[in-house]
C-alpha cells in the first residue's frame, strides 16, 4: 500500500498530468474534425501527449523528494502523586513553561506540541504512566513525550520525576529533580536542558538564560491552572482571581491574560436566561486573548482561543481571520489548518483550498503521525461530499490502527456514508467490543442497524447499551427517537421521560413538550416547552422551534431573554 503522506502529496499533481493528457486529446479531437490539421498530425500529438506525460510523471517519482521527519516533543504536566501535594497545578505551569522557553530555541526539523492541543486530549487520557503517556502521543503525532509526578517531602522541598521517552521504541529514562520552594520558577530552564540530553534531535536548542516569568507570578499562575483544571463554574471563579494575582506580579507576561482567556472561553451557564453574561465573557476571552498576543506574538494558542470564541459567538468572518493569522504566524502549525477544515470553504477559498479536504490534508500532510488529525480528515472528506476518499482514507487508518476506538468510530461513520451498512456494522461492533463503556459506539451500532432496515437489532442495541450504562440519558433519548419515528409514541414516552429525569436532556423536553399538546394537555406542555427553551442555545434552530410552538399555546408563557434569574 502506498503510504498516506505520498498518496496525499501526490493526488494535485498526478490529477493534472491527468487532466492535461484528457485535455490534449479532446482538443486534438476537436482540430481534427473541424479539418483544421491533417490525420498523421492528429496521431503523432497523440503519442507525443502520451510520452511526455509518461516522462512527467517518472521525473515527478524519480525527483520526488519526501518531506523531512519532524521530531515532535510532547511536553505534558506532571501530575502530583496525592491530592494535597503542592504547590497545586505546579505540573501545568511547569510544562507550560517550558514549552515557552523550548518554542524560542528549537533546532531544525523539530517542534514541540501546542500548550491547548496537549490540554485537550489529556481531558480525556491523563498521562499516568507510560501506556497513557504514548496513547497521547499517538493521538497528537509527537515522537517523543515528558511527563512524571511530584510531591512534597517533608523539608517542603518538591521532588519532580520526570521521565523521558521516546515512542518509537518505547524506551524511558528517567530523571529526579529535587527543588527547593523558593526556586520554583527555575525548573522550566533545568528541564529544557534535561530534554537536550535526554533526546539527540533537541541537542542543539540555544535556550535563552532566563527565567519565563517572575517567581511569584508562576506560582499563581500554577494555581490558576489547579482551579482551571477542575473545570466547574467555582473553580473558573478561583482561576480567574489567581491569573490577576499573576499579573499583579509580572504584567508583562503573556500568560496571566492566556489563562484568562481560557477561563472566559470556557465560562458558560447553559441556562436560556444566561445568554448575555456568556456573550460578555466570551468578549472577555477574546480581548485577554488579544493581549497575550500583543506581548507573545508567537503565542499561537491565543489565536485558536480567539477563534474558537468567534466561533461560539457565531461571528464566522471573524473565526477565519483570526485562522488565517495563526497560519501566517506559523504556517507549519498542522492544527491551524485542521481548525480552518471545520468552517465553511468560502470563508478560506482565497488561500487557494477548494474545500475542507484540501485543507484537512495540508493538516495531515504537516503531521500525518496524529490520529487525531486523520479522523478528522476522514470527516472532512465526508463534509465535502468525497464519499469514496472518505473511505478509501478511513480504511488505511484503520489498517494502521486497528484497535482505536475513535478510528473504528469514524470508520463506520465512513461506511454509513457510503450506505455500505453490512460494513458499518462490523465496524461498530468490534467498537463495542473494545470498549463497552463508550455509549457512541452503540448508538453508532444501533444508527448502522437502522440503515440496514433492522430495527429489531437497532432496539435490542439500545436496551443491552441502557442496561450497560444506566446513566446516559443520550441513550435513553436515541431509543425513543426511533420508537418515535416507526410512529409507536407510547413506546417513546417513556424513554423520553427516562432522559429527562436521569440527564435532564434538552431534546426530550421538546419531544415530551409535542406529546402532552397531542394529549391536549396544555399546561404540561407549557412547561416542557419553557424548559425546552431555557435549557438551549437561543439561536440553535430546535430551540427556535420550541418559541415558536409555545408562542402559538402561550404567548404569556414565552422566557424573557438575557434576564438572569
């Protein structure tokens, strides 16, 4: 099998050999009916079109020159080994930092991974030890990763132990830092310099002699990021207040107003009646996020936040322009692109991409070792309506990578898109079967039963997955829905009212909302459809719907907008 990067590198220039062999011979056609060139010329520019095109593409192959091996390092947080070890989130800051001071000095042909894309994925898979340390790196195509623990002895000295690991073989060292409290905010520089000993592609970093940020600033800023980590409406409050204690030290670093982007972005109250405090704190974010940039122009985090904003504020101009100002800062950030692949293609047409697939392949191009960045690939071309490339890709990342859960995820959705439902359904089971406690993975298996016309299966699916994970309220929800699209309400109702009380589901209000109206049961109805509404995203199109509907039961009953309650 050709390699995904070549086939990729090769698809553009291989079309037009291609299309100028087509076009050739249609206007060669084209002179010789009109009589305007005798026959033998007609059949010597037909062999000559074919020769030189055979000729182009052999010089294409023999010249073809692979792109370098980048070395990507993967700086993740230490995690503190019990609860009330401190200094709290001092893990966080130090990779941060360090990322800071490593971004400054890299040699050629190496990178190290975004500060929010580490976040992101460790979300999900805390780097614990080795096998969850490599899984991230597999997730964001780093080739080599730091992480370690801490604790505080009894001197109230930090011990730090870090351990060096290079994927390719797997093989770790290991390396222990002791740090005396007052010093904190020099470990960054003594792990930069640790990760050029440690990895031979990172020799050479001229690391500048300073320190990132004033002592007591990094300390504060280490606690932001404890309280941000706990990711609740308090711990936001208790980040924000520690990232203005940071900036009280040092106002002239960029990360305080980093960090408070990032809580601002993250501040959300999903209740109708919160819409304005969201808009004014996601203005926040964009503004701090503005600042960080105005002292860190290289700060390219702050531009994706600033993004991703724009984007939950529905300003789409603004969501592009600030991507394409992270691509001019760093044109060989993959991520950028994978963000600019997820808007619509007019917004990016001028930067000579047709649609979101030439734009998730320049992502895949730039790093086509991240599994994350070939599944999203694989939806993008499903985005573009490239059904057959969609899946022609998603079954070369699942050859490599046979037991992921979100690969195999992402596989069936291709399979579904190309109505092939016998494959879907293989797929997704050995989904579940990987992994029972994923509820996607049955809904994704019951949806390919569905397509297959099997809704017994489909049924049957949905009750073993409930059984399974009595707690999610999406499942609950999805069998009522296809109870209630084969038209059997009565056997919906109940699930729908399941949804409800286990997870307080959006949707099922509006599907019990509709059945109490066909009861005739308006006062039921009124207030399914006023927690409909406060419950949802005021410009999405089914919240939309709820207004409406209550507008013509109860217009009285409508919820004032942006009045907190």
């Amino acid at each position: 099998m050709v390699p995904m990067v070549i086939t990729l590198q090769w698809n553009l220039p291989f079309a037009g050999v291609m299309m100028l062999l087509i076009v050739g011979f249609i206007l060669l056609a084209v002179l010789r009916t009109l009589n305007l060139i005798p026959r033998r010329y007609t059949v010597v520019g037909r062999r000559a079109l074919v020769i030189g095109c055979i000729a182009g593409t052999l010089v294409m192959w023999l010249t073809y020159q692979p792109p370098p091996h980048i070395h990507r390092l993967a700086i993740l947080p230490a995690l503190p080994i019990t609860a009330t070890d401190t200094p709290a989130g001092f893990g966080y800051g130090l990779a941060h930092m360090t990322v800071d001071l490593i971004r400054e000095a890299l040699p050629k042909n190496t990178r190290v991974s975004p500060i929010d894309i580490v976040s992101s994925v460790i979300e999900k898979t805390p780097p614990a030890d080795l096998q969850m340390a490599l899984k991230i790196c597999a997730d964001i195509g780093a080739r080599y990763a730091v992480f370690g623990t801490y604790n505080q002895d009894q001197d109230r000295s930090v011990v730090l132990q870090m351990h060096f690991v290079t994927v390719e073989d797997s093989t770790v060292t290991t390396q222990q830092f002791s740090i005396h409290p007052d010093s904190l905010s020099s470990v960054p520089a003594r792990l930069a310099d640790a990760i050029q000993q440690h990895f031979p592609p990172f020799a050479d970093l001229s690391l500048p002699r300073k320190e990132v940020m004033n002592a007591d600033a990094f300390i504060w800023y280490c606690r932001g990021q404890a309280m941000y980590q706990r990711h609740t409406p308090e711990g936001y409050w208790d980040a924000a207040e520690a990232y203005r204690n940071a900036m009280a030290h040092d106002s002239t670093s960029a990360w305080p107003y980093f960090g408070l982007a990032m809580v601002y972005q993250k501040w959300k109250r999903s209740e109708y009646t919160h819409q304005a405090e969201n808009t004014g704190m996601r203005r926040k974010a964009i503004a701090h996020a503005a600042v960080a940039l105005i002292l860190k122009p290289e700060l390219i985090e702050a531009y994706r936040i600033k993004a991703s904003t724009y984007r939950a504020l529905r300003l789409w101009d603004e969501q592009s322009v600030s991507l394409k100002q992270a691509i001019a800062a760093d044109p060989e950030d993959p991520w950028n692109f994978a963000a600019l692949s997820r808007i619509r293609p007019e917004r990016f047409e001028d930067m000579g991409f047709k649609n979101e697939a030439r734009v998730g392949e320049k992502a895949v191009q730039l790093n086509a070792d991240a599994i994350l960045l070939r599944t999203m690939l694989i939806r993008s071309y499903l985005n573009a309506g490239e059904l057959n490339d969609a899946l022609n890709f998603a079954i070369q990342v699942l050859d490599l990578n046979p037991n992921r859960n979100d690969v195999l995820l992402a596989v069936g959705k291709a399979y579904e898109y190309n109505a092939q439902s016998h494959n879907a359904v293989n797929v997704y089971t050995r989904a579940v079967a990987l992994d029972q406690s994923n509820q996607s993975n049955y809904i994704g298996l019951a949806d390919a039963y569905s397509l297959r016309g099997d809704s017994e299966k489909a049924i049957e699916t949905y009750e073993t997955a409930i059984r399974r994970l009595p707690e999610q309220a999406d499942l609950y929800y999805s069998l009522g829905i296809l109870y209630q699209r084969h038209g059997h309400w009565e056997k919906a109702v109940p699930y729908f009212e399941q949804a409800i009380e286990v997870g307080n589901h959006v949707d099922a209000h509006f599907y019990m909302a509709r059945w109490h109206e066909k009861q005739g049961d308006r006062q039921k109805a009124t207030e399914l459809w006023q927690q409909r509404i406060l419950l949802g995203d005021p410009h999405e199109k089914w919240t939309k719907k709820a207004m409406t509907q209550l507008r013509l039961l109860s217009p009285s009953a409508v919820p004032a907008i942006g009045v907190n309650q």
